[in-house]
C-alpha cells in the first residue's frame, strides 16, 4: 500500500509543480499584455495596479510550488527530505510574506486612488507619476 501511494504522489508532484509554473508564466503574460496595453494607452492602467495583477499570479504560484515540495515529504519521509523541506518551505513562506506585503501595499495604493479621484483617469496618472518618481525621471 504505501509503495502504491508513494507512486501515485511521485506522479502528482510534476503535475502540480506544472500547474505552479504555469499559473505563473500566465500571470506574467497578462502583467506584461496589461502593462503594454497601458503604455499604448489602448487601456490605462495604474502601474501599482499592474503590480497587484501580477503579484497575485506570483503568490499563488508559489503556493502551487510550496504544495509540490510538501506532497514530496508525504509518505514516508525521511529526516533529509523532512530538513529540506523545512528549508525551502521557510524560503518560500518568506518569499510568500513579503510578496503578500508588497499585494496590500499596491491594493491600497489602488483603493486610495480610485476614491480620491474625480475622474477616471486620476489613478492612472497617480500610479505613472508614482512608478516615475520611483525611477527617477519626471512626471509626464
């Protein structure tokens, strides 16, 4: 029995590890189609809205990952694969931390925006002044 669990969730690991990338190559796919459709000015977007966008992609990404390297550990583990499991678990969790921070500083930002501005634009303009300000050139 447990040789037959063993082999099932040798087989599910990959799978899921895949599910984690690919949640995450879509993510950039959409942050970056966002971002150029916002540069174009075909849809302005607020840069720390793009951000959010892909910072939310990231951290369930890395959920998908942290849950791979979990199943990895599940069926009789030993001490080896118990410590590096602790290891890249504390790495991915710290990742996962300061990458939520990140997600609720940009959803503020956003929120702030969006109830501050007359019009529809202001959030757009607010985040490019901002995004810019953070790079060092003037505001357009």
């Amino acid at each position: 029995m447990e040789h037959a669990a063993r082999d099932f969730v040798d087989a599910l690991i990959p799978v899921v590890e895949l599910i984690g990338a690919v949640v995450i190559g879509v993510g950039v796919i959409v942050a970056f189609a966002a971002y150029v459709l916002s540069e174009l000015r075909v849809r302005p977007r607020a840069y720390e809205e793009i951000r959010l966008l892909l910072g939310r992609f990231l951290a369930l990404g890395l959920e998908f990952q942290l849950a791979s390297d979990i199943l990895g550990t599940a069926v009789s583990p030993s001490f080896a694969e118990i410590g590096k499991l602790g290891a890249i678990a504390a790495i991915r969790t710290i990742l996962n931390y300061f990458l939520a921070q990140e997600i609720e500083r940009a959803q503020r930002f956003v929120e702030r925006a969006r109830s501050s501005a007359p019009g529809a634009d202001a959030p757009v303009a607010a985040g490019r002044r901002t995004a810019l300000a953070a790079d060092g050139h003037a505001a357009r």
